[in-house]
C-alpha cells in the first residue's frame, strides 16, 4: 500500500453529478498499524456492517495487509463476501440464530461463536453430516446481558464442547467475551472494566478445568486495547478505530484518522433578504442580507435531521452554517454576502465531513451535532453517494 491512487481526481469531482463518498485507506492502514502497535496480543479486524460503512472487503484486505491477521464479523450473511472476494485470513461469525447455515460455514472455514447448549448441537450436527470438524469459539457473557452464554451456563457448556471435541467433531480454537462499560477514558477504563475482566478470567479457568486449551482468547474491542491492556489476552477484536472512531475518546484514540469524506456539489445559490424562513417549518429566519446555497444530500443520505441548526460545511475554505432543517435529500447552508471568500457558485464541491484536517467536520462532529455516535453516522450513510476508493 505505498501509492495513494484516487480513483477519482479532484477534476472528475468537479463532474461527477451527485454526492461522493471517498474511502481514504491509507487511514485504515496507519490505523491498523497504531492499533497493532498499541496491543500486546494479535489483531481481529471487525468489519460488520460493510467496514462500519467504509466497504467491508476494501477495510478488510487493508488491514490484514497492515498487521490484522484475523477478520471478524456479526453474521455468517457478513462472513460470505469475505470469502467471495478471495480473503482466507482466519475468519469469525459471532451472532447467528441456531439455525443459521453452519454447513457453508464449515465449507468455507468460518469459524464461529457459539453461546449456547442449542448452538453447540446445531454445529455438531453440522459437522456430522459433512464429515468435517467445526472451529468455535466459545462465548461468555462478561457484563451485557445480550449474547454469550450466562455464567450459570458457562461450566455445562464447556463440558460439552469438550465432549464434541473429544469426538471430532468441533476443535475449540477460541473463547471470547465483549465489555460493557469500556468506551471511557484511560483514567477510569481500569475499574470499569474489572466486573468484566474477572468474568472472562473465570470463564477461561472453567474451560480449563474442562480439559479445553484454545490458542486465542480475545475480550477487547477498540476501547479498550487503547487504554487497559489488562483486557488485551491473546487478541483484540477492533472495528472502529480501523476507520479512526474512538469510542472512549482515550488520548491515544487522537492519533487515529479518519478514514472518510463526503462532498457535494452546490446546486444552487440565491440572494435572499434579512428575515427569509428557510426549510420545513421555517426554523430559522436570516437575520440578515444573504446567500443561500443548496446542497444535493440529506438525512436519506445518513445526514441526521438532528443535526439541524448546529452543522456546518466547509466551502471555499470556510465554515459556512447548514441553515434550516436538514431535508430527506437536501440541505441549504448560509454563504454569506459575499464579504467573506466571496459567494460560491453552482458547481463548486462543499466538504461536509472529512479527517479534519482542512478545517472540514469530522464524524466526531457530526456525531456531536446530532447526538448520535460516531459509530451510527459511519453505519448510516445511505446509499445513494457516489463511492471513491483512495488506495
Ligand atoms: C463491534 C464489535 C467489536 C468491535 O468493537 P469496536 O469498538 O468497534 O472496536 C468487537 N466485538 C464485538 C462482539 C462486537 O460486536
């Protein structure tokens, strides 16, 4: 990954019809390294959702490239594009219903969690009929009342995948647990977590006494590999500080990039008088003179509504306020009266969301604005942007 080629050039920008989304992955590859780096166990790259919305094989194949040597993802209908795209690093599913496709998880070597009696048995006969033996990773609930096994079910379960490995039909490779009070900053992150680490070390000392040995043992997401390395055990699974979400907004997350940038072209531009009510509702009135310009994209493009009257983009350099609600596929921004920079003209791009470093809003901002995470403006973007990939 040394030459960073866009796919589409500033020019083509200029004619491209609508909104673009750019994936920079250059920014995923210094990630992954930071986070490789910030470890003292191997790394999972987490890349539900389509790579936290930045192309899931693109995220994928950058990481591994850049220190990852494991992919994770939630579902096995996540797991099978991986595979169609030619990737064959070490893979995980970890939340399917019992009854999910086991038999082409097998064919395709995932590997996958298993949180119940009910799943071990659906995997074991699986295994059964294809002649194959299944890799699990056994899954303890460490705080979240969500999925994983309970601790009361814990022991029995271990016990049976030991049996169901004694008879070939599944190998153990991995036990795994997820916190729940992790995204804080390094300062608390030790004592938040500690309900959580002692469950998971509970759990491993009852697969052990179960006779189970499994090589990867893995409780931390981004969070908490950058701030307790108490949590780190043999890997840790991370999916947003790839495309440089911190959740905790630790001080080490700082050094992440991000990874995104959406841009749109202005459609319009109008000079309207002091007092013009713009957008539904007439929310906000100009207080002065103006000029209005119009942009292609809205919430139906994952701008969230809620992020009316505080948002911004940058045009010609300068912050310029998103005036008015956001609309399901425009929004309208304040440019001034053409003292400052002059008034943009149609055709020019706006920056709406980008690493920061022009002085364009991050996701972070966005996330503020809108009272959303990060992780919900990243995941919700829509579908209609015109995508680029920077290699
Ligand atoms: C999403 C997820 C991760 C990755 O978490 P990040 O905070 O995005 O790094 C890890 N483990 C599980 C079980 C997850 O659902």
């Amino acid at each position: 990954m040394s030459a960073l080629t866009l796919v589409g050039s500033p020019s083509a920008a200029r004619v491209s019809a609508g909104p673009v989304l750019r994936v920079d992955l250059a920014a995923v590859a210094t990630n992954t390294r930071r986070l490789a780096a910030a470890t003292t166990g191997g790394l999972m790259a987490v890349v539900k959702a389509d790579g936290f919305g930045h192309g899931a094989v693109d995220v994928a194949r950058t990481a591994l490239a850049h220190g990852a040597t494991w992919l994770g993802v939630t579902s096995l209908a996540e797991a099978w594009p991986l595979r169609d795209a030619g990737l064959t690093a070490p893979l995980l599913s970890w939340l399917n219903p019992v009854d999910a496709d086991w038999t082409t998880a097998l064919r395709r070597e995932v590997d996958v969690a298993v949180p119940s009696r009910a799943h071990l048995e659906a995997v074991v006969l699986a295994a059964r009929l294809s002649g194959r033996t299944a890799r699990v990773h056994l899954h303890l609930d460490c705080g979240l009342a969500r999925d994983g096994a309970a601790p009361a079910a814990w022991p029995a379960l271990c016990r049976a995948a030991r049996r169901a490995e004694g008879a070939g039909h599944v190998r153990v490779v991995g036990l795994m647990g997820h916190l729940p009070c992790a995204d804080t900053d390094a300062v608390s992150a030790r004592t938040a977590n500690a309900p959580g680490r002692a469950r998971f070390a509970w759990g491993i000392a009852r697969a052990r006494e179960a006779g189970l040995r499994p090589p990867h043992r893995h409780l931390a997401a981004t969070s908490a590999t950058l701030t307790d390395r108490l949590t780190h055990h043999t890997m840790s699974r991370i999916g947003a500080g790839l495309v440089g979400i911190d959740p905790g907004g630790s001080l080490a997350g700082a050094r992440l990039e991000g990874a995104l940038e959406l841009r749109a072209p202005v459609v319009q531009v109008r000079a309207v008088r002091a007092g013009t009510g713009v957008g539904y509702g007439h929310t906000h009135r100009t207080g002065r003179a103006t000029h209005l310009a119009l942009l292609p994209a809205g919430y139906a493009d994952g701008l969230p509504r809620t992020a009316s009257g505080q948002a911004e983009v940058l045009l010609r350099g300068r912050r310029r306020p998103v005036v008015g609600r956001i609309s399901m596929d425009q929004l309208v921004v304040d440019v001034g009266d053409g003292a400052d920079g002059g008034v943009p003209e149609p055709g020019e791009q706006a920056l709406l969301l980008g690493a920061g470093r022009r002085g364009e809003p991050t996701v972070a901002q966005w996330a503020a604005w809108s009272g959303l995470l990060p992780h919900e403006v990243v995941t919700g973007l829509g579908a209609r942007w015109q995508r680029e990939v920077a290699r």
